[in-house]
C-alpha cells in the first residue's frame, strides 16, 4: 500500500458582487449583475445564429459547387461586408470577415 501526501487546500474564498463586476456600491453591481445575464443570453442567441448562417452557407456552397461552380461567390461577399460596414462602421468590416471565413473557411 503507498501513502499518498495531501496538500493542505485552501480555503475557499467568496467574492462579493461589487468585486465580481468592479463596481464600487451594491446598487450598481446589482445594475452590472443583471447586465451581464442580458448579455450572456445575447451571446447565446448570436452564437445560434451564427451556427445557422454556417448550415445555410454549407447548402449554398454544396449547391454552388454541385452545379459545376466555384464555392466562393466574391461580388456576394463584397456586398455581405458592405452591409455589415455600412451598419456598424469599420469594426463591422472585421466582424463580417470573420463571420465569412467562419461559413466558407480561409480562401
């Protein structure tokens, strides 16, 4: 039989809500507390639907390529980050970028 050695642990230590959000009072940790739940159900939702634009761009490319055509469409993407410029200004550029290499891949 091997004796093992435990390391003694720590105790566990508890954060209070001001220094979980960085706020300085209750009331607005309270106000970043419920925040924070907003924006994680909205990352959720937009991660939803950036999975399904990646399943509908999967059919487009298999329909494009099966027809004897090419799997990128080029004027289709310049229009995509045009749209996505136009609505949010240059950081709307990179985000459709990335948003394009996630639904074809790297060209």
């Amino acid at each position: 039989m091997t004796a093992t050695t435990q390391q003694p642990t720590a105790p566990a230590r508890t954060t209070t809500a001001p220094e979980r959000t960085g706020a300085r009072t209750p009331e607005a940790a309270e106000l970043i507390g419920g925040a924070r739940e907003r924006i994680d159900a909205l990352d959720d939702r937009i991660i939803g639907l950036v999975q399904e634009r990646m399943a509908v761009s999967a059919v487009i490319q298999e329909a494009r390529i099966g027809s004897g055509g090419r799997r990128v469409n080029l004027s289709r993407e310049m229009e995509v980050l045009a749209h996505y410029r136009d609505a949010l200004g240059k950081p709307g550029t990179a985000l459709a970028m990335t948003l394009l290499e996630l639904c074809r891949g790297r060209v």
